[in-house]
C-alpha cells in the first residue's frame, strides 16, 4: 500500500509483547508480519475515512471530532 501507514515489525512486535502475560509467549514471523500489515490497513484506513469526512465538511483542517465521528463504523468493519 503506497503512501499509507508503514509500521515496523520491530515497532508492532513490542506493543504485541507488552499484552501478553505470560513472559514466554512469542510472536512467530508470520503472525508478525501479518499483525504489521493488518495495523498499516488499518491506520490507513482510519486517516482516508477520517480525510473524506473533513471533506465532505469543506474543511482545511482535520479536527479529531471526525475521527471520532469514523470510528464506530471503522470497528465494526475491521
């Protein structure tokens, strides 16, 4: 995905880390990368929906008002 979100896997590997209880747990490559590309998607996804509706507004600048307008509907999607 060109010009969206770009996580590192280092990056998501240490947020993933920081929920698990048991200090063992791992995160193998392919659940990694895949949680990496889940959470660009999703980042993505959150800042073209939140873009449109500033749009649709006419508005030059990007309130969090609609990101919080967005988000029930972008939850439910993902």
């Amino acid at each position: 995905m060109s010009g969206g979100a770009n996580f590192k896997e280092r990056t998501v590997q240490n947020i993933l880390l920081q929920f698990f209880r048991d200090d063992r747990t791992k995160v193998n490559a392919e659940a990694l990368n895949l949680m990496t590309e889940l959470l660009n998607i999703f980042v993505s996804e959150a800042v073209l929906r939140t873009v449109n509706e500033a749009k649709k507004d006419h508005q030059d600048q990007i309130p969090l008002d609609y990101f919080e307008k967005i988000l029930p509907q972008l939850l439910l999607d993902f």
